[in-house]
C-alpha cells in the first residue's frame, strides 16, 4: 500500500503569517493528519512560513522521514513534498512570467510559483511527483493573467513531458486554477498526455464551495458547488495499466472542535489500482493530496492518455492568439507608461527652483519626492520590466509554434 498527499493553502485562507485566517490552527490540524502514517507521499503546497514547515515536518517525521522544500521568490515558493521512501532527485521550475511585482495585494509574483518535481522508487516502479501551484484568476470577465496562466500551462506540460522519459509513472496535483474545458486545462491534458482522475458525472467543486466555511456566502447562492480548480492527474509508461477506483472529499467540513475548514479548497481523494503487466506484479497506490486548502489523492489508475489531435492543434492556436494579444497589450502598456514618464518628468522639472506655494515648503517637498518614485516606477514598468515580459511571452509562442 503506498500512499502519497498534498496540501495546498490560498485565497483567504493563505498560509501567510499574520494574514491568513487561523493558520496556525489549521497548519497544526494538517500536521496531525499527516502524522497518522495514512500517506506515503505528501506535496503541500503554499506553505510560506519556514516554521510551519518545520511543525509538520517534526510531527510527521515519524512515518515520513524524507522532505524538500522548494525555495523560490520572495517568500518561498510554498512548495513542500514529504515522503515514506527516499526522495532520489529533485528540481524546481519556476514559472518565466508569474504576475506582477506591483500587484502586492495578489503576491502571486512574490510567491516565486512553479512546479516541484521529486523522484521516488517504489516496489521497483520509478514515480515522478510533480507538484504545482499556477496563478490566480481574480477576475473572471476580465482576466488580466489569462496570458500568464495559459503560459504556465504550456511551460508546465512541456517540463512534465521532457523530465517524465525515464518515469514508470507520473502524478500532477496542484492548484492549476483552471476549470475543466478552460484552455489552460486543454494545454494540459493535451500537451503532457496527461489523464484526469476526476470521473463522477455531477459536478463536484474544490473551491469556493458551500461546504467551506470560507466561501463568501453570494458565491455560495450563485455557484453552491463551487469550482473545480484542483486535480490528480497522472499517466504512465507502456507495461504499466492504471485504474481509477474512487474519487471523494475524505476530510470533514471542519477541523474537528472548531468551526471552520481545514482550507478554502477542499480534500480530494482518488484512488488508483496500478498493474505492471510485463510480470503480472500490481499494487494499489494511495495518494493523498492536500492543495491549494486541501486536495487528497488516494489511490490511482494509470493509462496513456489519449490525445484528440484537431482539439490539440486548435488549443495550441487559441494559446498562440492569447500571446499575441498580450503582446499588443504590452506595447500598448509600454506606450502609456512612457507617456506617464514624460508627463512626469515634466512636472517635476516645473517644480525645480520654485517656491513652495504658500509657504508649504515639507508639503512641497512630499510631492517632489512621490514625484520622483512615480518616475522611477514607470520608467522600470516601460523599459526593463516590459522588456522582461515581452521575452517570456515570446519564449512561450515561439515554444507553442515548435509544438
């Protein structure tokens, strides 16, 4: 019996010190979970605070002695996987465009996001676990890092894909931020031959759902099921047969004695039956991933994905059209920062050598001074930081027209 989890915390309920609603509680809820010798491997995810990882490393360590935190940005990239069996390899990609640096009340740049990748042997079978954690959708009508997040996608899919060669198996969990039939979602599952654990007929939502506590309640009227945002997914190599057998919420509504969730996502639970068919060997693999709030993974089925090539090919060249808007609406961006500079530029000139209206010399002096940052700021917004963005986009179409 092997068994893996991973955990994730975001939205409101962020696994940032000082911001993040009962974190402590819930950090220490998690940790005892872990800590019952259910799982075998564990990827959690937005994970900020070195302590915390530190708290659930010391109490799981009992029946999940091997660990990797994956550092990246400002704060980390709040990417961790604890393991049963040894942990042979790892390596962290993080993603080339991730938000802005400006935008600080979402922090997704600061967060450093990637996908974290760890190699385990298992009974003789080689298991590529890849956590990831792609950006944030703040606005549904008007989604300004749709650009982004599909480039994360196709990044994602083409690290799976390269790194995967050598792995009998491999298992995705992250909060990837999409919803099934969204393109990012497509480039996935296309681009990584990736197969979706997800295989009831209702609806079943991970996030912003009416079970969790967390939810606003006018999301709970207009969506009562939420969305599905989180996922196990997973493929293998020829030789090796996967089945899907269960899918559920295995953890309750709330932390038990106290009246709220474990996160804003909820628990999923997949169980696959994996068979070696060259000797007739199988296993049942249980996973428990707790993501973006908390999605399980118990148990899985591998099979080669099947890739619907017209779907493919036409997902690739909605991705392509997304990086060319954005392109345009970088230069376009590019141009009004400039237009800002100069206007800036301009007052602050005026002002050089004048005298202070009525006498307000530190009023005066104030003004020069968020004058001058506000200078500084859209210079660095239309030269470097638009050059930057311009060369991962660029890097991404030209990678989607190799494809």
């Amino acid at each position: 019996l092997i068994k893996l989890s991973s955990n994730c915390l975001f939205l409101l309920n962020r696994g940032i010190p000082g911001i993040s609603k009962n974190r402590k509680t819930r950090m220490n809820a998690i940790a005892k979970e872990l800590s019952l010798g259910k799982y075998d491997i564990v990827c959690l995810q937005e994970v900020w605070s070195d302590n915390d990882y530190i708290h659930i490393k010391k109490l799981a360590h009992r029946v999940l002695p091997y660990s990797h935190y994956f550092y990246s940005g400002v704060f980390g990239s709040g990417v961790c996987i604890f393991s049963r069996y040894v942990i042979e390899n790892v390596f962290f990609h993080q993603w080339p465009v991730n938000g802005y640096i400006h935008k600080f009340h979402h922090g997704d740049w600061f967060g450093g996001k990637g996908i974290g990748l760890c190699r385990v042997i298992c009974k003789g079978i080689s298991i590529n676990i890849y956590s990831a954690h792609l950006h944030a959708e703040y606005n549904h009508r008007n989604d300004e890092y749709m650009a982004h997040r599909v480039l994360q996608a196709f990044d994602m899919s083409q690290f799976i894909y390269i790194t995967s060669a050598n792995a009998d198996i491999v298992i995705l969990g992250g909060d990837l931020n999409t919803e099934p039939g969204d393109l990012s979602y497509k480039i996935i599952c296309h681009n990584a031959q990736l197969q979706d654990s997800f295989f009831q007929a209702q609806q079943v939502g991970t996030n912003e759902s009416v079970r969790n506590s967390y939810t606003y309640k006018r999301l709970c009227v207009e969506k009562p099921a939420g969305s599905r945002i989180d996922y196990v997914m997973y493929k293998s190599r020829p030789g090796i047969v996967v089945q899907c057998l269960q899918y559920q919420f295995p953890l309750p509504e709330q932390v038990p004695e106290q009246n709220f969730s474990y996160s804003d996502h909820e628990a999923l639970q997949v169980s696959l039956r994996i068979v070696k068919t060259s000797n007739g060997n199988y296993f049942i693999f249980n996973t428990l991933f707790v993501e973006s709030c908390w999605v399980l993974i118990l148990l899985f089925l591998f099979e080669d994905a099947t890739v619907n090539k017209t779907e493919y090919v036409e997902a690739l060249k909605e991705c392509g059209a997304v990086c060319d808007a954005a392109l345009t609406r970088l230069n376009q961006d590019k141009r009004s920062y400039w237009i800002y500079s100069a206007a800036l530029f301009l007052t602050l000139l005026c002002t050089t050598g004048s005298e202070a209206p009525f006498s307000c010399f530190k009023t005066y002096d104030i003004i020069r001074i968020i004058v001058t940052v506000l200078l500084c700021f859209t210079i660095f917004m239309a030269s470097i930081w638009n050059r930057m963005e311009v060369n991962a986009i660029l890097a991404g179409k030209l990678g989607i027209e190799v494809v």
